[in-house]
C-alpha cells in the first residue's frame, strides 16, 4: 500500500493512495486537501494503477509547480518508493506499507506539544555555550560519533524536502544516542504553542502525544539553555506526574540555535534503566542540535527567498495588468492635439490617467493620484478607473453627478484613509470649451498663446473621503495656441536633498515651452525633473497629461 506523508511546515499529512486518481490541491474540493498558500486550489492528479502496482503524479498546470525529487514535472511521472514529491512549497513523499503512518495521527491538522505547568526537581540546565564546549576524548573517540557527526555535515549542501532531513538527521542521532523517542520540535507561527516537526516514536505512536514542562520549554527557547532530566530521585515520576512520560529512563533537550536565533527544540528520551544520560551526551546531543539547526535556518532562508520570488512574479503581473489598464491609443479630436505620461516610483502605482470620447462626441479626460502607494494604490485605481469607464457611456454625462457615483462607491467600499483626488475635464470640439471640476487635485495650468498663465484650482475636496460632495463645474473657452497641462504632485514633488522642484518651476517652465507640441512639451518637462533629481530616488509616481488646441 502506497502513502503520501509530508508537511506543508505547519501541518503533517498522512494519506493512504488507493487505486484510481486523487486530485490534491488548497481547494476544498480536492481529494487531498493541502492547506498552504504556494498550493494551488487544483494542483496535481495522484493516480495509482488498478493493480495497485504503478503510481503516477501528474501536475494540473499548477502556479508554483510539483517537483519529483528536485526537478519540475511537465508530464505524466512514475513515482517511487521514498521518491520526494514538492507541490508548492509542501514537501512529501512516497511510503509503502505502514511506513509514515506515524506522521500524523490526525490528518492535516498541527501536531501540538502540549506545555504542562509540571516542573522537574531533578533537572539540570546548561548554557548552551557550556553545552557546545569541544567534546571529551572519550566520546569523540566512540566508533560511530565522527562518521555519524560526517553525516549529518552532509546536509548542510545536500539538497532534499525538509520532512526527509529531519527524519534522517534524527536516524543519524539515534546511531550514537540511546533513545526509544526523539523529536524535533518548532514555534507556532502564531501563539506560544510548539509543534512536532520531526519525530521517530515506537509502535507508530502519536507525534503530537508529547507533554512538555512549560518551564522547561521557555528556558531551553528564551535562555539558550541545555537540559537533561534524570527522574529516578524525583519523587513525582513515582506518582506518575512526569514532565514528559511516566516510564522515561532519562531524558535530554537542547535548542536548535544559530546565529544567535533559536529555531526550536532537539529532543531525546529513553525507557531503559541502564541508559542514563550525563554531560557527555548532552553536549553531544547539543552538537547534533546545532548542525540541524544550521540546515533549518537554510531552509526558512530558501522559503523567504521563494516567497520573494513568487511575490515579484506578482508584482510584474500586476504591473503588466495596470499598465494594460490605461489608454493605449489616445481618442482623436479634431483641432487638438493630446499627449500622456505616467512614470510609476515602483512597479505598480496609485497615479492614474484615462480619456474617452463621449456618446455626443466630447472628449472626457481624467487624472488622479489615489491615497498610498504600491499594492493598495494600484487597487484603489484599478476601481477607481472601472467605475469611470462605466459612466462614459451615460448619454447624459455631467461632471458633478458622475464624480459624485465615483466618490460615493469609493467611500462605501473602502478605508477611511482610502481616497484620491482627481481632475476631471470634457473638451467640446465645436465651441471649444473645456468644462471641469478639481476635486482636491494639484491646480491644473491653463497657458494662453500669449503666455498669460490661470490656474484651474480645486473646487471641491478629494472623492472617497466623506459622504457629501460640494463641487462646481466651471467652464473656460480654448483659443487656438491654448494650453492645458494636467499633473500629478510627483511632477512638483521631485526631490533632491529636501528641495522640491516645486510649482514655481514647473510654471516657468510650461509657459515658456508654450509652443512645443504636446508630446515635446511632456519630454522636456521629464528631462528637466531628471536633471534637477540628479539621480536621487524617486518617492511618487509622475503622470502628466497635455492639450493643446491648434
């Protein structure tokens, strides 16, 4: 009989694979559930021949992946007994027989240590730089302690599913260590909690049966402390209230500690009389703890790495959908000419642009800068842009009332700190006004032909952030040569060494390229931030839009 066994670093899992196919995946649908965030909701199909002779794995076009022992699968792939089996970031593998039964006594579910408020008597704790003194001659020189100390080095460079690791580097603990119980014990993610990692038990016991002093647990994790318990003086262990288990012979703790972080707890007990534990063992024990503990910190060091990685993957995607997001090809509109700019500070942003020509034949434009930056920002504009898409097609389109719709949706469905501000304008081609409301945004330049320069300020506060609204629409008419640039304030916000390139600079500058096109005007205005930055990192994203009547 085949078993799959392995953790997704929280959980273990324990399954027995019958003949047919098991889907595996986070959703809940799946066969075999696998709670984890780098699963995906159906990620692969287990199947096992009717003769239960051949098994097979084959991915369902999973985000993150399955890997058989270290190498990606495309395809159908024969499974073997121990092969490693990764979906995700969820490590496990293939068993026969009753082997892994032991994993988990209760399918899916954290193998809790319980903490119990018991002390020992009889304990004695050691530092745990006391505890990773040199070892004695007369241990270093035993026949199995150097190769089995070889060993377990090994794993630091060898590649592998974390489960096996554990499973193995108890196995090599136990060549040199008497032990009926050994057990590798991490942090909850959350809470004080400790959870059975790794563990080999007799008689296919539960790993999360263990009963630790909380006492003892807070010295070891907290104070980097060593301990070894002999209980045949404590009064207690003959009353059957043990720390650990009532028939223990002896017993022995360390902290898996590297470079000054203590990941969690190797740990050891026995059930023989003529097994006693001493110093010796301890500090042997303690090195043991040390080398595991190195490979752990690998391991979560490999998982950060791979959670960067997945999340940049994201990232690029959402940069990728918001810019697809903004217009592409910019309405035509006889007798104007019409240029946009967007420069993101990060991969996506809160700046936004958009212009559309109206079911009369107007041109709307609008641009705004959303409340933060990132992730949230780009959410907040993807809605924010969604919601005026829709309204462009009302016949009978009014700046007040459809900024109001857009304010009042951004106020129902967001946070209190969630709003932006946003200039909005509709161009009439025939009688050449522009028609606008400044909702709480930068002052938009209006520049004459003759260079007379008026700012179109705001007339109402930012959208989103209270339930009323109080904008009015004023109306300018464009002469031809006219000028109306739009910006948002990471144009005037650029910094270098605390000095803004400021608004000042930005008039000066607009009024006197006042004859460029459009397109030229916006290149030179860039060029000039970039040179006024002189290379220092930008804080906001830069979008600017250009009309310019003929």
């Amino acid at each position: 009989m085949y078993r799959l066994v392995g953790t997704d670093g929280g959980r273990y899992y324990s399954w027995s694979i019958q003949p047919g196919e098991h889907t595996i995946g986070r959703g809940k649908g799946a066969d075999f559930v696998v709670a984890d965030g780098t699963v995906s909701k159906n990620h692969a199909v287990i199947a096992l021949a009717a003769d239960g002779e051949k098994l097979y794995v084959i991915d369902q076009g999973s985000k993150n992946g399955t890997l058989v022992n270290g190498v990606r699968i495309t395809e159908r792939t024969e499974l073997k007994e121990r092969d490693s089996v990764i979906f995700g970031q969820a490590e496990f593998r293939i068993c026969v027989g009753d082997e892994g039964a032991v994993a988990s006594s209760s399918m899916g579910t954290p193998q809790t240590t319980r903490l119990a408020e018991n002390d020992p008597e009889k304990s004695v704790f050691l530092s745990i730089n006391e505890a990773l003194q040199p070892l004695p001659s007369k241990v270093a020189d035993l026949p199995q302690v150097l190769p089995t100390l070889f060993e377990m080095a090994k794993m630091l460079v060898l590649p592998g599913p974390q489960e096996e690791m554990l499973g193995n580097a108890l196995g090599l603990v136990n060549k040199v260590i008497p032990a009926e119980r050994l057990a590798i014990l991490t942090r909850a993610e959350e809470g004080d909690e400790l959870i059975t990692k790794g563990c080999v038990l007799p008689g296919g016991k539960d790993p999360g049966g263990f009963s630790l002093s909380r006492t003892v647990a807070e010295e070891i994790l907290n104070q980097k402390s060593s301990m070894l318990i002999d209980p045949h003086d404590d009064p207690r262990f003959a009353r059957q209230e043990s720390i650990i288990r009532s028939d223990i012979g002896s017993a022995m703790a360390v902290p898996l500690f590297d470079g000054g972080v203590v990941l969690g707890i190797l740990y050891v007990d026995t059930t023989n009389p003529l097994h006693r534990y001493n110093n010796d063992y301890l500090r042997l024990l303690a090195t043991f703890g040390n080398l595991i503990a190195s490979r752990l910190l690998n391991y979560e060091l490999m998982r950060e790495r791979q959670e960067k990685e997945v999340f940049a993957a994201e990232l690029r995607r959402a940069s990728m959908i918001q810019r697809n997001l903004l217009t592409k090809k910019i309405p035509e509109l006889e007798g104007y000419k019409i240029h946009a700019f967007q420069e993101q500070c990060r991969m996506v942003g809160g700046d936004l642009y958009d212009m559309a020509r109206l079911p009369d034949g107007r041109l709307v434009f609008v641009v705004a800068d959303v409340s933060g930056k990132g992730m949230g920002g780009a959410l907040l504009m993807a809605n924010i842009l969604a919601s005026f898409r829709i309204l462009y097609e009302d016949s009978s389109f009014a700046l007040c009332r459809i900024l109001k719709q857009v304010s009042q949706q951004l106020f129902n469905y967001s946070a209190p700190e969630d709003f932006a501000t946003v200039f909005v304008g509709v161009i009439d081609p025939v009688k050449h006004e522009l028609c606008f409301v400044n909702a709480g945004h930068n002052p938009a330049l209006l520049v004459r032909r003759d260079g007379t320069l008026t700012l179109l300020e705001a007339s109402g506060t930012m959208i989103g952030a209270f339930v009323f609204s109080d904008w009015q629409e004023e109306t300018v008419r464009l002469e031809s040569g006219d000028l109306v640039f739009v910006f948002s304030d990471g144009v005037v916000e650029a910094d270098k060494d605390g000095k803004h390139y400021g608004d000042e600079r930005l008039e000066r500058f607009v009024r006197s390229h006042r004859e460029d096109a459009p397109a030229a005007l916006v290149d030179h205005i860039m060029s000039d931030i970039m040179e006024f930055a002189a290379g220092s990192a930008r804080s906001d994203d830069i979008t600017m839009l250009a009309v310019k009547r003929d």
